[in-house]
C-alpha cells in the first residue's frame, strides 16, 4: 500500500501544504493498515474487511539504505498486544544501518491514540534526512 502522506492526512498541521511526501504501508495481514489510513484520511474508525493487496520482500539492500523507517505497532487497545519495544526486537530494528532513522509508535487505529506523535516523528526523521543529504552533497 503506498500513497502520499500530505493526500492522506490533510489537516495535519505540522505537514507543510506545498510538500507532498510518498509513504509505503505494509504489514502483516489483519495488522490494521486500512483502519489507520482510514483513521488518518477521516479521523475516525471505520470497519474494515481484508485488503487483499500484494506481497511484497522488504529487503535490507543499498537503496534502502538511510530511508526514515516508522514502525506502528498498532492495535494497543487490546489486552496482550505487543508494546512498541517487543514489536522493535522482534524486527530486529537495531540491526538497521546506522544512517536509517527509525522510531516504534505504539498506536490504535480504533481511537487514533499514537497516530500523531508518530507521524510528527517520521515527518522529523524525513526533514533530517534531507538535511543530511545536503550537507554531504556540499561535501563533495
């Protein structure tokens, strides 16, 4: 699932207006990745059934190297859900690249809790990023 952030989440005040940025949305089936994109684009739960969308290998390779990663560990609302730094070690998210900019955000896509400091984070980690890659640019 992919789509653009500024598309999805338009009242998002810490969003510049004129700066479209393009997200990619996967999980595990039945994760919640409908529900939070409905939660971000309506501000509210809605019911969703299965998506069937595609499958897709995320690899650790050199173009993915240094891209902002968000990880939302959703579905906090129910009892036994794993916490954000359960849902960090099992992915193995310290063995990331050490120019990746990462942060787990325990969320619900039922009541919107974690959604916007999440996304605050990732819009940070994307601004640093490019603030990074201009100064090695100057490097050179």
């Amino acid at each position: 699932m992919g789509n653009q952030l500024t598309e999805i989440a338009p009242n998002t005040p810490f969003l510049p207006s004129f700066q479209s940025l393009h997200v990619v949305v996967i999980g595990l089936d039945s994760a919640g990745k409908t529900a939070l994109l409905y939660r971000l684009k309506l501000r509210e739960f809605v019911e969703t059934i299965p998506t069937k969308g595609f499958n897709m290998e995320i690899t650790r390779s050199a173009e993915n190297q240094g891209v902002p990663l968000l990880v939302l560990a959703n579905k906090q609302d129910l009892d036994g859900a794993m916490s954000a730094s359960e849902v960090e070690k099992v992915l193995a998210i310290h063995e990331l690249s050490s120019s990746t900019l990462h942060h787990t955000q325990g969320c619900s896509a039922l009541d919107g809790q974690g959604l916007q400091p999440g996304l605050e984070k990732l819009y940070e980690m994307i601004v640093k990023r490019k603030k990074m890659l201009r100064h090695s640019k100057k490097k050179r």
